[in-house]
C-alpha cells in the first residue's frame, strides 16, 4: 500500500507533466521525444510544487489524499489540453538517429556513458542523507516544517521571529522563494514522513531533464543527433554538475535547466514566431524567480532575446549600452535600501573589486569544476567574433546570454558577492545557472560549422553576416 | 569530368579522415612540447639545476608520548596514537627554498588520511605551513611545498592522521626541484589523486589538492590545447592542406577533455563506492549515525526526547562554531529553532520563560553551574535549569 501511495505521488505529476508537454510539442512545429520528455520531467517537478501550493492555499493539510486528487485534476486538466491542441503532423518530427552507422554508434556510446554516470550519480544521492551546507541551512529547513505542519507556515527574518507570537519559523534565509523546499516536501508526502535519502530523488531527474533537454534542444536547433550527443556528453560530463546531482538539494541545477528550457522556448519563438514557445519562455521565467533569487536576473536577460528578434543588432547593442547606463544612474541614484530580488544597494556594497578577478578565472579555468569548458567557449566565442555568420540566428540566445555574463562579471567584481569568488563558496554555482545554456548555444555554433563547412573555416569568409 | 569529380570527393572523404586523426595528434605533439619547453624555461630562470640535497627524518615523541617513532631498516616507523596522530621530524638542508617538491615515499599501500606541516622550533608555538587532506591507497605524495617553505623553518614536523593504532613506514624524503620531468610527474600524480567528498564538493571541484595553479591538470591541458593550436595555425600556413588547424583542434580538445574526464570518472567511483560503504543497508537513523556527526545527531535525538510537545518550545542554538550549530539547528527541525549565523545568542531580554537554549563547546557563553545562570559575553546572565548534558553538547531551560 504504502509503496502503491509513494509510486503514484511521484508518478501522478511527472505523468501530468509528461502530458503538458505533449500538448506544448503539439502546438509547435518540431519537437522529439528527448526534447518532451526532458520537458515533461521539468514541468512534472513543477507540477508537483504547484500542487502543494495549491493544497496550502486552501488550507488543506498536505496529506497524500489531498495530493492524489489533485494530482488526477491535474492530470485530467492536461489530458484535456492535449485533446484541444491541433493534432501533431509527422513531418515535424525531428528525428533522433544519425545518418550512418558510425554516427548511430557514437550517438549510443554517448548515450550510454550518460546513463551510466546518472546512475552512479543517483547512487550516491540516494544512499547520503543530506549533508549540504546550503541544503541544511536553509531549504531542507523550510521543508522539514512545511512537512511537518502540512503547510506552507511563515519563515519569517530572526528579528521578525524574536518579536513574534508562535507560529512563525526562522532560519538563515527566511526570505527565499519555496520551489526547492517544496520539491522535497513532495517526495516527503509521498513516503509519509521525511527522509534524508529519498528527498534527494527530484535532483536525479533534474539532471536527466537537463540532459534530455539540451540533446533534444539542440537536435530541435538543427545541430545533427550526433553532434548533439557529444555535447550532451560533454555537459554530463562537468564535474560541478555531476556534484550537484550528487550532493543533492541545491537550487542551481534546477535554475540552470529552467533558464536552458526558457531559452530554447524563446529560439523555438524567433524561428516560427508561434506564440506557445513565447508563453513557455515567460511561464519558466517566473518559474526562474520562484527557484532561487538570482533567477529573477536571469530571468531578465530573456527580455533581451526577445529584442533580438525584433530588433535589428546594432540598434539593440545601442539600446542594451543605453539600457546599461540608465542602470548604472539608478544604482547612484536609488536609496540604499532598495531592494531587488532580495538584495539591497546597501548590501551589495557596490564598488570595483579587480582582485577578484584572479579569483575567478582561478575558479573557472584552473581549479578543474568546468574541465575544459573554459577554453573552449572562448574558442566559440572567439569564432563568433571572427565568423559571425556562425551566429546568424542565433541572437535571441547569444545576446541574452551575453547580458547574463555581463551580469555575472559584475556580480564578482563590482559588489561585494566578489568574497564568493575569492573564497570559492559561489562563482562556479552561480555559473552553473548559465552553463548548460551556453554550452548550448556553442553546441549550435559548433554544428553549424562542422555540418556547413566541415569545420574548414574559410568557407565561412564569403558567408553572409550576422543580421 | 562528372567521374573525375566523383573520384576526387571519394578521396577527399578517404583521406578526410586520417588527415584529422593526425592534426588532432600533430595539435596534441606540439602542445605538449611547446609545454615542456616553457616548463624547461621557467625552471632554468627560477630554480638552479642542482643534485637535490637530502632530508633528515628523526623520531619525534608527541607531547603526552602517545605517538611514537622508531628508525628502521626500511625507514622510520611512525605509529598512530589513539586520536590517529603520527608525528615525525623533518630536518630540511640549507638551500631548501630552490626545491619546490617534496616526495614522501610510503612502504606499501599509504593509509594516510591526512598530512600537515609544521614548524617546529624549540620553545615557539607550531605553525602550520601545508595541509592535504592525502589519498589512500598511493604509496607515493608527491607534494608542491613552494608557499609551505616561504614559512621560513629549517625544522618542521610532520603530521600524519592514520587509523588509530596503526603503523606505516615513511621511506627517505626527498626534494625536487621543478624540471620538466618532474612537473609531469606530478601532473601525473595529480591526476592519480582522489580526494573525498567535502563540505566544498557543491561550490568547487578540486582535481589536485597540492599543485601550483600552472601544473592543476585543467589547466596544464588547457595550456596544452592552446600551445598546440597556436602551432598548428603557424605550420598550416607553411605546410598548406596537409594540416587542418580547426579539425586537430576539435580531435585534441575532445582527447584531453577524456583524459580529464576519466579522471574525474575514476574519483567519482571511488567516492561512490565509499559512500556505499558507509550507508549501504542502513535505515534512516543508521544512516545518519553511520555519518561524521554521529555525536550530533545522537544529542539532537535527547534533546528532541526531553522538549514538551504540548506548546511549541522555542529552542535557541548556539556555538562558536558557525558549522556546529548550523548543523544542530539542522537535526533540531521542525522544531522552531533559531540559529543565527556569525552572531552568539543575543542578549538575556530577548528569552521568555520556557525558551530551550542548546549551547555546543566551543561557545562563548558559560554556565555559572553555582548560581544556575547563563552568562553571556557581555555578563549578563540569565536564570536556566540545566536539562541535558552529553559531551559538549547542553541544553538549558529558561525559568
């Protein structure tokens, strides 16, 4: 019984998700099931926290009745979307194999060596009880109480809490959005009770999602199955990211797949112009901000794709160097206590820090988090630069992504987060959150390169420039 | 003329591929000996070629005599006290500073779970100068002591955390001075390493605990990459189609990306398998006391026993050791349990009646057991009755 209860509650919204997906597939011209069941994943774990939002909101306790119900509604409610979405032509099916038997081959070696890892990963997050600093200071203490008092019960800043009444919580981020909390409060209902191993589950799918998504993604985008694989492999293959499956509980890799999935709605957008991918790229941009804080940064980064597509580049670099100077005013002008996702002027302490710079490099190209990924994105980019034929297209990822570096760049060495680089406590997570998005964007260039020029690259000098 | 067009593009895909197998190897040749000559360069300008000269290893007794060394035949035979100390002597040679590598030799398979140095002059406190949380299961450590030596100690003493009650046996100590063969040697031994799960594991991954920033294997390989692309453009352009720069960029960037990678592989094994072996089988609770903070975990279940459930105690937790009561508040969940990071317990008018305050050695408050009152660091105190006590672990209630 117990097992039938815990199989169905985790089941019931990945299902759900599965099936919005399908229905999202179906709206748009192209899609492969990599791509739907990556997305399908995601939109599950989403799923599932919606749920329990939901059940908190009208006050009913998060026993797993309440959740099985809702669960079925909600299953039922996206079996009906995919009935009244238009019915799917084969033709846009993207097919997943490669052209020869060598390139089958190297797609299954991939595959394989992928599946492989996961499981070893999942091996490990599954047998540790959770022992992350951040996971033990402030996510899996939200959960424990929400769990506990089958509610979303108030966290609330210490001051807050020494002056309150009973029934208020504190802990070292009480201010933090509750997507992660929630999707351990979620394997939580479905065991009855929580565990340190098993709350670890969603961060295993996560990874799986991500990986689907960008193989899947990037098959989409036009790079070959195996081309697609071999990045895909490469991105499986990051230390940092296998760490974070591993040492389940932290909000980066959920974040750096969201905002992956966000910008390839938003490149699905830019070619066909269908409205869904644009309503998927704005649903998983509030979903970015419901994750973590930083996620509302990135989040804006996408308003930058979207003038990528409808403007022309070098009026959009004029209005994004405009867009940077009025921001650069309101950091002046603005009262230190404003407050930005979180963060207030005060508390950022803004002002140049170079010597974190060192730091950072050490932490990205040095220590061994991204292996080589370092040096070869500035190979891609320096490509871009010098071939921006390479890039035609490709705006709506590669302005927003330049944005987010943009950002990141300050973050380290203009405010006073430049400690995180220094003493390596965030520099490679908040990287992390960018990562998979650029590496899928070097994926397509890549691609293009390889599969239009057979990476000779003066085929490239008579090509038509970057619009 | 379609034939001949047909035969020509056969014999560019033929030979398409041999050609990129060998820019690839061409890229990777180059990079590494434009790599080692760098290397050759930079030790010429910094390091004098010398024969190293030889270290002196001496018995050396702890304190309380509980450790304990004793020269052999083979070498000196160290044996770990109770706690899993082992310490030796080291006596270094006068022109120290020019040998950046230290190479300790281990007879048999190293069982050493950490080594640190310290100075260790007569009548002055120790410093520590290195630490390295070691490999098993290697019987050489092959160490860059560079910024340890800028300590300025001729005399230093090892310590070595091993299994308690157990012996090993440290082989002479040698210095190194950095040539080419020896940093290869040590990138080989970095990439031989494998270091456990820590509390870092989320924000950063180490691949070599011990190598100066030019020898950590991502960057070495970056360095090779590049050298060899940079070579490659410059012969592609005397030697014309026999080279594809671009194409032996894509073959050596996805073979050293693999050497990595393995590596990376290989370490994530071992730390599974350890994993296993410390959780595999258990229930939750066996789990959690099968892990490091056992002792934590144990008082947060009594103190969870003795709480009264009818209201909702507050529980306050507090240590000097930002770690310690992070963790604690952690285990006391879902209670409501404040923690403050950086800051000790606010001061006595912030408690009411029947608050619970959990207090973990090191702390800066202090019981005045005679009184029965809780003082805090700037001597205000506050009256409590003691609850529960284990080891540095307290609970107090507020009357």
């Amino acid at each position: 019984m117990a097992a039938t209860q815990y199989l169905l509650i985790v089941c019931l919204p990945l299902l759900g998700g599965m099936v919005l997906a399908m229905s999202y597939a179906r709206c748009c011209r192209k899609y492969n099931k990599a791509n739907i069941v990556g997305l399908g994943l995601l939109f599950g774990m989403l799923l599932a926290t919606l749920i329990l939002r939901l059940q908190s909101g009208l006050q009913l306790s998060f026993q797993p009745g309440f959740f099985l119900l809702f669960g079925l509604l909600a299953l039922v409610a996206a079996i009906v979307l995919l009935r009244a979405c238009p019915s799917r032509e084969l033709s846009s099916v993207v097919p997943m194999h490669g052209h020869s038997f060598a390139q089958n081959l190297l797609i299954l070696v991939c595959l394989l060596l992928l599946a492989v890892r996961l499981a070893l990963l999942a091996e490990e997050a599954l047998a540790r009880p959770l022992s992350g600093w951040d996971v033990t200071m402030h996510w899996a203490t939200k959960a424990k109480v929400w769990l506990d008092n089958g509610a979303l019960v108030p966290f609330v800043s210490n001051d807050s809490w020494l002056i309150s009444e009973s029934g208020v919580f504190t802990d070292h981020h009480p201010n933090y959005p509750g997507t992660i909390p929630l999707l351990q409060v979620w394997m939580g209902v479905a065991l009855g009770g929580w565990s340190e191993t098993a709350v670890n589950l969603p961060w295993v799918l996560t990874g799986l999602a991500l990986l689907l998504l960008f193989f899947g993604g990037a098959v989409l985008a036009g790079a070959s199955p195996a081309t697609a694989a071999v990045f895909t492999y490469l991105l499986g293959s990051l230390p940092l990211l296998n760490s974070h499956i591993a040492f389940a509980g932290y909000a980066d890799l959920l974040l750096g797949t969201c905002y992956l999935a966000a910008l390839q709605a938003l490149l699905l957008w830019s070619g066909n112009r269908n409205t869904p991918p644009l309503i998927l790229a704005s649903l998983l941009a509030v979903t970015a901000m419901a994750i973590k804080n930083e996620g509302f940064f990135w989040s804006s980064t996408l308003l930058a794709g979207v003038m990528a597509t409808l403007i022309p580049i070098r009026r959009l670099l004029i209005l994004l160097a405009v867009g940077a100077a009025v921001l650069a005013l309101f950091l002046v002008v603005l009262p230190g206590d404003f407050t930005l996702a979180g963060h207030s002027l005060t508390r950022l302490e803004l002002g140049l820090r170079w010597h974190a710079l060192p730091a950072l490099f050490q932490q990205l190209f040095v220590l061994g988090s991204w292996h080589l990924a370092g040096v070869m994105l500035l190979a891609a980019l320096l490509i871009g630069l010098r071939y921006p034929a390479a890039l035609k297209g490709l705006g709506v990822l590669a302005i927003p992504l330049l944005v987010a570096l943009a950002m990141y760049l300050f973050l380290f060495t203009a405010t006073r987060f430049s400690y995180g680089a220094i003493h390596g406590t965030s520099a490679n997570r908040i990287a992390l959150h960018l990562m998979p998005s650029l590496f899928f964007l070097m994926t397509l260039v890549m691609s293009r390169l390889w599969e239009q020029t057979g990476l000779d690259l003066g085929e490239l000098e008579s090509a038509p420039q970057i619009d | 003329m379609k034939t001949a067009s047909v035969n020509s593009r056969q014999s560019q895909r033929f030979l398409a591929f041999p050609r990129v197998l060998l820019s690839g190897l061409l890229t990777l040749i180059l990079g590494i000996v434009i790599a080692i000559a760098l290397l050759q360069v930079y030790s010429f300008a910094i390091f004098p070629s010398e024969l190293p000269p030889s270290v002196e290893l001496e018995p050396l007794l702890a304190a309380d005599g509980a450790s304990r060394t004793v020269m052999t035949e083979a070498g000196l035979a160290v044996y770990a006290d109770g706690r899993g100390r082992g310490l030796a002597r080291l006596r270094l040679p006068e022109h120290y500073l020019r040998y950046p590598f230290l190479q300790i030799s281990l007879k048999g398979r190293s069982i050493v779970d950490g080594i640190a140095l310290r100075t260790a002059t007569e009548g002055a406190t120790p410093r520590l100068l290195f630490a390295l949380q070691a490999p098993r299961q290697q019987n050489i450590l092959f160490l860059w002591v560079s910024e340890a030596w800028q300590g300025g100690a001729q005399e230093l003493r090892v310590d070595l955390r091993l299994p308690p009650g157990s012996r090993i046996i440290l082989e002479p100590i040698q210095l190194r001075q950095l040539s080419p063969l020896v940093a290869l040697r040590h990138v080989f031994y970095s990439l031989t390493q494998s270091s456990p799960w820590s509390q870092a594991s989320p924000n950063f991954y180490r691949a070599s605990q011990s190598s100066p920033f030019f020898l950590k294997p991502a960057f070495f390989t970056a360095c090779i990459f590049m050298a060899g692309c940079v070579a490659m453009i410059f012969l592609s352009r005397l030697c014309g189609w026999m080279l594809s720069p671009t194409r032996g960029a894509v073959v050596a960037m996805l073979v050293l990306w693999t050497v990595l990678d393995l590596r990376w592989q290989w370490e994530l094994l071992n730390n599974v398998q350890q994993t296993m072996a410390v959780y595999w089988g258990k229930d939750e609770r066996q789990k959690q006391l099968a892990g490091p903070e056992r002792n934590l975990v144990l008082a947060a279940e009594e103190i969870r026993s003795v709480l009264t459930t009818e209201s909702e105690p507050r529980i306050f937790v507090s240590s000097s050791i930002e770690f310690l009561g992070m963790r604690m508040a952690y285990y006391l969940f879902p209670y409501n349990v404040f923690w403050e990071r950086d800051e000790p317990l606010r001061g006595p008018s912030y408690f009411q009646k029947d608050d619970f305050i959990v207090l973990l050695q090191p702390s800066e408050m202090r019981m005045n057991t005679a009184t029965n009152e809780l003082l805090f660091p700037d001597d205000s105190t506050l009256p409590v009755i003691p609850v529960f006590g284990r080891g540095s672990v307290a609970l107090f209630q507020v009357k």
